[in-house]
C-alpha cells in the first residue's frame, strides 16, 4: 500500500545517550547533572557502576540495533523515510543532529522517544529537549513531532508477554510471582503525570495474558528501582532490593522480574536488577529471574512504524489506525501545554542518572 501524502521527510529516534569508553563516563555525568550542583565525590561514585561494564553503557548499542532494524522496517512497506538519532546527554546529542537535519534538507520530522511512559523526565523533558535543540539550530530548523507514548501498545505488551512466560519457564519454581519494575521518580513528578496509572495498566495488561496463556494465576506487584535523589525527597517505593528481602521473609519459592519500565538492557537493568537484586537474591537464597526486554523484537519494531503511520494519517488528513490495548485506550498525539509539569526539586542527582 503506497504511504498518503504527508508532510514529513525524516523521523528521528531521540533518548538519553550514555558513555561508549571510561573517558566518557564523567563528561557524560556532568552533562547529566549539568546545572544541578552534584559533588564531583558523587560523580565518582555513580561512575563506578559503569566502571564494571568498562565504562560502557548498553544504550547506544542498542538504539543502533533498533534504527538498524526499523530502517528497514520501513523499507519493506514502502515509507521512504530517513532515520536520525539524537540524544539528551551523550553523542550523538540532540542539537548536533537537529543541525545535520537541518544541513540535509529536512523540514519535518516525526521524533520516537524511547520512553513508554508519561512523566516530567520521560515525556516532558524530551518534548523540552527538542524544542532547545531547533532552536539552537535557527529559525530554519525542522520542525519536530513527538509520536505518541506507546506503554499500552500491543507491539510493546505481547513481546513482554512471551518474555515472562519464558523467564517463567527458567524459574521452574512452584508458586513464582511477578514483580515489575519501573524508574522510580520523586513523588512530586508522579503526581504531576499519569506514570503510575500507566504503569499499572501496563502490568495488569501482562500479568494477565501471562496468567491466560499458562492456565493459572499468579501473584503480581509492582516496585520501583534506581533511586538517585537527596535521602529525605520521597520518591515512589517499594524499592525492588527491599521487596526481595520483604518476599523471602514471607516464605518466597522465587521471583520473576518483569522490567516493564524499559525498553532495552540499559545500565538500569543490566546494574540495577542483573547486579544489584541479583546479588540481594543470592544473599537471601531467593531464586530469581530476569524476563527480556522488548530490545528489537518484530513486533516491538512493527509497533513503531504503526505510530509513525498514525501520524502520517493524521498529518494527510485521514483516519489514522490508533492501537492500544486495557483501559486508558491511545494517549494523545500532541501533548497539552501543561502536561506532565516540571515540579520543582531540591538539589541532589535528577531521575536517570545512569543509562
């Protein structure tokens, strides 16, 4: 089918960025936390999560893998589009993109956000970013559409699907249960969004083709990880480490963790849960694994070009095919002007310190 007419002539992938080698690890902290006054003591500290990874974070691997993936995605059904990548804190970031757009011809663009969520530093943030970065560029700067989040988006939930029952399968414990997880955020940024309304939807949407295609029930929470924030800010709890030991003083027969908060191996999940609750478990004597991210799964990719499709609908004046699956239905193409408002933070490390 021959795409309708429409304005675009780019799409551009835009996330958080992370170090590529151990000299990148401190310049990209400062980026991070630019503005917010972090000690270099503090730096140093959070350094050494990827100090064990030889200060590489898995992130910009694999957004390559997914552009890679989704270029020909849209090759195969006939979307003429090229892909761009652009992120916050690491390179290739943002503005030096926008600019090379810009050198290139393109007028308009169609930005996936890599974050399924609404929330002040997963959607608002971005749309910030953007917006800083064309008009960095000049007044001839393309203009750039953010997509849609996506966290009830069948592309998203059936792959995360499959990878519990698989995880489950691993396990092989009478009585597993489910605990998702997701970033945590300052309790003053959840109740500025509907984060946690979508979080929960999108574990109730797992949990139960989960539970429908192994024949029973399964007990499911939902916990948070990856705390960066001054002690005495609340942030959402419970803790992933702390639910573990809370599960295994219950009598816990073992624990499937389902990362729903991501979309990818990042340093949040390859440090956060493969190194950090993993060694929790392992102290505890709890039996404990991991499911998959989406990563760059068929459908997960399809899902994308789907979003890209919605818009192009919608920008040639057709009626676009909108998916989503459970209760809230499809989130909005074009965020209100006081979406997701940026409340304001006392010092310490901002939400997402490390990728």
């Amino acid at each position: 089918m021959t795409p309708p007419e429409h304005p675009y002539d780019a799409i551009i992938l835009v996330s958080f960025g992370g170090p590529e080698g151990p000299a990148d690890v401190i310049p990209f902290m400062e980026n991070v936390t630019r503005g917010r006054g972090i000690p270099r003591e503090r730096l140093e500290v959070v350094s050494g999560h990827y100090r064990l990874f030889n200060g590489i974070s898995p992130i910009n691997g694999q957004n390559r893998l997914l552009i890679a993936a989704l270029e020909q995605e849209l090759k195969a059904h006939g979307i003429d589009l090229p892909v761009y990548w652009g992120n916050r804190n690491w390179d290739p970031l943002l503005p030096d993109t926008v600019e090379r757009m810009r050198a290139d011809g393109i007028t308009r663009a169609l930005a996936f956000v890599t974050s399924a969520y609404s929330s002040a530093s997963g959607c608002r943030q971005y749309r910030e970013d953007i917006v800083r970065a064309c008009q960095q560029v000049g007044d001839d700067a393309p203009r750039v559409d953010k997509i849609r989040v996506f966290f009830n988006h069948p592309g998203f939930i059936e792959p995360m699907v499959d990878n519990v029952v698989a995880a489950l399968d691993a396990l092989a414990v009478d009585d597993p249960e489910l605990v998702f997880t997701a970033h945590s955020i300052p309790l003053s940024m959840a109740s500025t969004s509907r984060y946690v309304e979508q979080l929960t939807d999108t574990m109730h949407l797992v949990h139960e083709a989960v539970c429908a295609r192994i024949g029973r029930g399964l007990p499911a929470q939902l916990v948070y990880q990856s705390r960066s924030g001054a002690p005495g800010q609340p942030w959402l709890e419970p803790d992933i480490c702390d639910h573990l030991t809370e599960r295994h003083a219950d009598g816990s027969h073992g624990i499937v963790m389902v990362p729903i908060g991501f979309i990818s191996d990042h340093m949040e999940v390859v440090y956060d849960l493969d190194t950090q609750a993993r060694e929790r478990a392992t102290e505890l004597g709890l039996p404990l694994v991991r499911a998959a991210t989406v990563g760059t799964d068929p459908r997960f990719v399809t899902m994308i070009r789907q979003l890209i499709e919605e818009r192009i609908a919608v920008a040639a004046g057709t009626d676009p095919i909108r998916l989503a699956l459970g209760s809230l239905g499809p989130s909005h193409d074009v965020c209100p002007l006081d979406c997701c408002p940026m409340p304001q933070r006392p010092a310490g490390p901002p939400p997402g310190v490390s990728r």
